[in-house]
C-alpha cells in the first residue's frame, strides 16, 4: 500500500516530526490562532495529498475517499496525545484537534470537488 502512497506516507512523518520536535517561539507568534491555522492546513494537507494520490491510483469512487480524510483527522488526534506523553516541550491540546479535524473538513472536501472536476473530462471518469 506504501508504494501507492508515497506523498502521502512523506506528507505524515513531515508532520509528525514538525508535531513533536521542540521549536523556539513561533516567527509569526504575534498573529492570532497561528497555532491553530498551522494544525488546519498541516493535517488538511495530508487528507489531500492522500485524496490527489486515491484519485490516481484507484479513482475517486471507493470507500477510500471517505476513509483518507477520517484517518487524517483521527491522525491530528494521536498526534496531540504523542505530544501530551512523549514530549516535554508540547503539550497535547484539545484545540489543537478541534484545529486539525477543522482543516480536515474544509479542505478535504474542497481537493474532493477539484479533483472530480478535473477528472470528469478523463475517459476512466470518476
């Protein structure tokens, strides 16, 4: 299954290191939620990297479609409890979450709907 997912597979070990590694203070620290903005897009992205990856190994219409998005944000989940007891430097944080189902849910059905419109012209259509 790896083999098919390369991206995807890259795309979650570059979160979790960036999830667990201890960072000095944040360069953008002084604008608002961008702790949060960041979980939205890092875990938004792996639901659509993994989706961009399902339309062009096995098409858009299977259980998967669904699947990849759920296991990303339930991924944003483990992460936090990772940070909460394997790390010193982060704490596990609820809103963190909340921030990664969030970028989940709103861009993974985005990448759904441009990925459909690109390949309805395809002649193995989805």
């Amino acid at each position: 299954m790896f083999r098919y997912y390369p991206l995807t597979l890259l795309a979650v070990i570059v979160t979790a290191t960036v999830c667990l590694m201890p960072i000095p203070e944040p360069p953008l620290g002084d604008v608002p939620f961008m702790d949060k903005w960041t979980h939205m897009v890092l875990f938004g992205g792996i639901a659509s990297v993994a989706l961009f990856e399902l339309a062009m190994n096995r098409g858009l219409h299977t259980s998967w479609r669904w699947t990849f998005p759920v296991l990303a944000a339930l991924y944003g989940g483990l992460i936090e409890v990772m940070q909460a007891f394997l790390t010193s430097t982060r704490s596990g944080d609820w809103w963190d979450f909340l921030a990664d189902v969030v970028g989940v849910a709103v861009i993974a059905p985005i990448v759904y709907a441009v990925l459909r419109r690109f390949r309805r012209g395809d002649s193995t259509s989805v």
